[in-house]
C-alpha cells in the first residue's frame, strides 16, 4: 500500500538491552521478513549500536547487508553517546560507507555525554 507513494518500510531490529520485550531483537530475522515479503520498499534500518550489541561484526554485516538497507543510524557502543567515544571505530566505518557505495543518509540517535554543542564536536573529526 505504501509503494505507489514512494514509501519506503523499514524494519529495524533492537536490542534487548534497551528495549526489552520488542519482538524484532534479530538482524537474520529482519533479513529473512524482508526477502521472504520480496517488496522492493521493505527495507532494513541498520542501526550500528544495536547491530554491536545484537551480534558485533558488523562491518562485515553492512557490506552483506547494503542492498536492503533503506537507512543507517550511529550512536556509540556501549554507552550510546556521539560517535568516536565508544568501543568502535566509528570514523572507520563511515569511511566503509563511502567505500561500498551507501549513498543515503546516517542518522544520528544518541545521547551527548555532555552538552549538546560539545556533542557535535565529533563531525570536525570527518573533514580529515
């Protein structure tokens, strides 16, 4: 219903951690509804936090991945704070994105470890 006006579905696996009880805790689960619905607007939200916590590895996972991600969100692990403060190297993989041919937007969904300007800071870090 959503295809004939140019809408995309996106179906995002979380983490138990933070979100107890959601049903959609699996990036394998997320990709077998999506290619079992074989519907060109269902696509995965590939969130770097939760896909680190749900089962790491997940450069190899957004190069596997990229022809049904319909979008990217960042946030550190394990904290959830900006980027380039957690365990990942989260420059690396937005270079990886470059590398691969993602060309749609990355959404930034965390939590400043400070204020909101300090937490911004980190985008000077990406014209290097």
């Amino acid at each position: 219903m959503a295809a004939p006006h140019g809408i995309d579905i996106l179906l995002e696996p979380l983490n138990q951690r933070d979100m107890p009880g959601y049903f959609l805790a699996d990036y394998p689960q997320a990709e077998e509804v999506i290619l079992a619905l074989g519907l060109s607007n269902v696509k995965l939200q590939f969130d770097i936090y939760h896909r680190q916590i749900l089962h790491g590895d997940v450069t190899a996972a957004l190069k596997r991945l990229l022809p049904m991600i319909g979008h990217i969100q960042t946030a550190s692990v394990p904290d959830r704070n900006e980027p380039g403060t957690g365990e990942l190297d989260d420059f690396r993989i937005f270079r990886l994105l470059d590398e691969i041919g993602y060309s749609g937007h990355v959404g930034c969904e965390y939590r400043p470890a400070s204020s909101t300007h300090e937490g911004l800071s980190w985008l000077a870090a990406l014209k290097q």
